[in-house]
C-alpha cells in the first residue's frame, strides 16, 4: 500500500507543477511538455531521476520527464554496446514502442471520433 501511495504522490506532484506553471505563467502547454521532458533528461543524465523511479516507481515513469529519462538512458546503454553510433540510436529504440503505441491510438482516436471546435 505504501508503494502505491508513494506513486501517486510522485507522480501527482510532477502533474500539480506542470498545472502551476501552466496557470502562473505565460507559457503554452507545448513548451510545458517540451520543458518537462527535457527537464527529466537532464535529470537522469545527472543521475538524479533514478532516485525519483526508485521511490515513486510508476509514478515517476508515466509522466511527461519518464520520456527524457528514457531517451537519455537508451542512449547511454547504445553508447556502452555500440560506440559513438548509439548516440543516434539508443534514445530512438529505447522509446520506439511507446511512441508507437501513441501514435496508433491517436490514429484510433482520430478514425473513430469527430472532434469539435
């Protein structure tokens, strides 16, 4: 019980700062998604964000910083297989399947329902 509290309080913090910095400043929900992204890429490429995974477990790795993280430690272990080539490689495969699954269900999404506005 403790493990899913400690997700939810993770994860509900990342969302409760995007929320604040939606409203107080003038930024777009575009760069706010861009900033958190690179946010967690710089955190896990300082070694800070496996500290947040190991406390928050899924709450760490579903929001918007996880992607970062994953990008930055798919390269990180390309690099250790491959050389210099994984820096072009380890992010892409390490975030192939999660992107993919996004795209085909906005496919669906889009396929399926009439949006307004």
């Amino acid at each position: 019980m403790s493990e899913l509290l400690l997700a939810f309080a993770v994860g509900g913090a990342m969302c409760l700062l995007a929320q604040l910095v939606l409203d107080i400043s003038r930024l777009t929900p575009a760069h706010v998604m861009v900033a958190f992204v690179s946010l967690g890429a710089v955190a896990s490429g300082m070694g800070l964000y496996e500290f947040l995974v190991d406390l928050g477990g899924a709450g760490a790795l579903i929001p918007l910083p996880a992607f970062g993280h994953a990008l930055v430690q798919g390269i990180v272990e390309e690099v250790a297989k491959e050389g210099p080539i994984g820096l072009l490689t380890g992010g892409m495969r390490a975030v192939a399947l999660g992107l993919t699954v996004a795209v085909l269900s906005g496919l669906a999404m889009a396929l399926l329902f009439d949006p307004r506005g």
